[in-house]
C-alpha cells in the first residue's frame, strides 16, 4: 500500500487563543512532503493545540494550515486526508481489529470489495494479519497501537498526526513501536507531524525536531532537513549535540528540555541521520 500522495504542510501564523491565553502563538513552520517533523516541548507548551488546529478538530483563532498548498482552515476533519494517532488509540471495543480498520474507509463510502484489500494490506503492514477477527480485549496495549496505526494510514492519508502515540506503552514495546511507526512512515512516505514531550522518542523518530515553549517553537525552522535536530551544534559521531542555541534565546540553559540529552550517546538507527 502507498500514501495517496503525500502533502506539505505548512502553519502560517497559527495561533489560538484561550479565553486570554494564547495556546498557540503565532507559529509559522513547513513540513516537507514525507518529512516527518517532531514537536517537543514541556506540558502545556502547546502541542496537542497546534495538532487539534492542523487536524481540524479547533479552528485556529488566527493564521492559517495549508496542506499541498490549500488552505483547509475552514474544511472539516472528514475531508482533509488526515490519519490520526493518539495516545488514547480509541479503538471500538465491539468491533474486530478488521471491522475497526475497515471504519474509515466505510465512512468514505467505498464498497466491500475494495475495503478488504486495502484492510489486508494495512493489517500485514503492521504485522497483525493473523489477529483480524480478535476483539480489542483480546489483544496486548502494543497490539492495539498497532491496529490504531493501521487505521490511521488504511484511508492513505496525505498527513499523519500522531499524538504521544506510544504513551501508554511499557519502555520496551514503546523502543520497537518507535522504530516500526518510523519505518512505515519512511516506506509510505508519508508527511508526519509528531507530539511528544519525550526528548529522546523525538530524535529517534523525526527527521527534525522542533522545540516549543510557550505556544511557540523557539526555533522554527523553515526549511526540511534531513538533520534530526534543531537547534544545535554538530554532534561528535553517535553523540548528541553538546550545545544549542536558538533564534531568541540559548537553550543549553538549566530550564531547556533539550538539555537533559547533553553528551548522551545513541545507537539509535535513526540517529544520528545526517545529510552528508
Ligand atoms: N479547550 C481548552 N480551553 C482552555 N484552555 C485550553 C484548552 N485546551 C488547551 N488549553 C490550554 O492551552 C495550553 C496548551 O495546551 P496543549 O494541550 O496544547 O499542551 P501540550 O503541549 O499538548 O501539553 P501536554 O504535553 O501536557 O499534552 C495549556 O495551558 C492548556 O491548559
Ligand atoms: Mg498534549
């Protein structure tokens, strides 16, 4: 199976406002098509609001989403192409791990015949072709990320969000649900914008990573990379950077989350992943 066709995304300006509080504060960032961009940051930061307002699920109090260059401010969540992944996964407990992948499709109206191909096909992909007829009980907290995840991408979404997707799972399965959603993302080349407060989930998933604080990223990069990081000096081979700095402020400083990876080595395959 194959992304329909994956879209840039860009945020222009985006922000939403909470009674008096600005969420999101005029966040401006593009997403090349198939890239696969982190967003970090504390609790609160901002987050969840910037992928509810791409998703559709709020409307952005100001600024614009352009997905493949439309602007989709005003278009429904049913009809922006996107496949959404949570941390809740949200599957229908009466409903098969087949008939929960199929959902989506049914909702677009596409017919028995052509469903239960495309349903195959996300299921192998996921590597659960032999649980399709258990209920969600009956399956392992990984199981049923992996079930979300085929849900998510059976509608062949332009855009992936994934939200904290890997939250609720233990450190191990979280490690391999790590790589096995990076690599189906690579392989479908899918666009994907992730959340997570998770430093270290983020360089091992994301092409590049994009720090907020306060409704903000504190670096907003306006171009695709291939580099995982942000803001930061070359790391040493297999080493992560040992120093930052941003567009308004130095973030090697107590307070900065990206400090607390300071001099950490990774043998992660995703990282380090640098353009030569
Ligand atoms: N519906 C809402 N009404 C009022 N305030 C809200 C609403 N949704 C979010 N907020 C506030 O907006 C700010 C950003 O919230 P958001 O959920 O985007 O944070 P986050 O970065 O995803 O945090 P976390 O890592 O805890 O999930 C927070 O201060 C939050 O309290
Ligand atoms: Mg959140």
């Amino acid at each position: 199976m194959a992304a329909a066709k994956a879209s840039d995304l860009a945020l222009s300006g985006l922000t939403k406002v909470f009674g008096t509080t600005a969420a999101v504060d005029r966040v401006t960032l593009r997403i090349a098509a198939g890239e696969m961009v982190a967003l970090l940051g504390p609790s609160g930061c901002g987050k969840t609001t910037t992928l509810r307002m791409v998703a559709g699920l709020i409307e952005p109090t100001e600024g614009d989403v352009l997905i493949g260059g439309v602007r989709v401010n005003r278009t429904p969540v049913h009809h922006r192409n996107i496949g959404i992944l949570f941390q809740n996964y949200a599957l229908f407990p009466h409903l098969s791990v087949v008939e929960n992948v199929a959902f989506g499709l049914q909702m677009r109206g596409l017919g028995k015949s052509a469903i239960r191909p495309k349903v195959d096909a996300a299921l192998a992909l996921v590597q659960l072709s032999a649980f399709a007829d258990r209920l969600p009980a009956a399956l392992s907290g990984g199981q049923q990320q992996r079930v979300a995840l085929a849900r998510a991408i059976v509608i062949e979404p332009s855009l992936l969000l994934l939200d904290e997707p890997l939250g609720a799972l233990d450190r191990n399965l979280r490690d391999s649900m790590q790589v096995e959603i990076r690599q189906i993302q690579k392989r479908l080349g899918i666009t994907a914008v992730m959340v997570t407060h998770d430093q270290e989930e983020a360089l091992t998933m994301a092409d590049r990573v994009v720090i907020m604080r306060d409704g903000r990223p504190i670096r907003a990069s306006s171009q695709a990379s291939s580099a995982p990081a942000i803001s930061c000096a070359a790391p040493s081979p297999g080493r992560l950077p040992t120093s930052c700095t941003s567009n308004s402020a130095r973030v090697d400083e107590p307070s900065c989350p990206h400090r607390r990876m300071l001099g950490k080595t990774y043998s992660s395959p995703f990282v380090p992943r640098r353009s030569s």
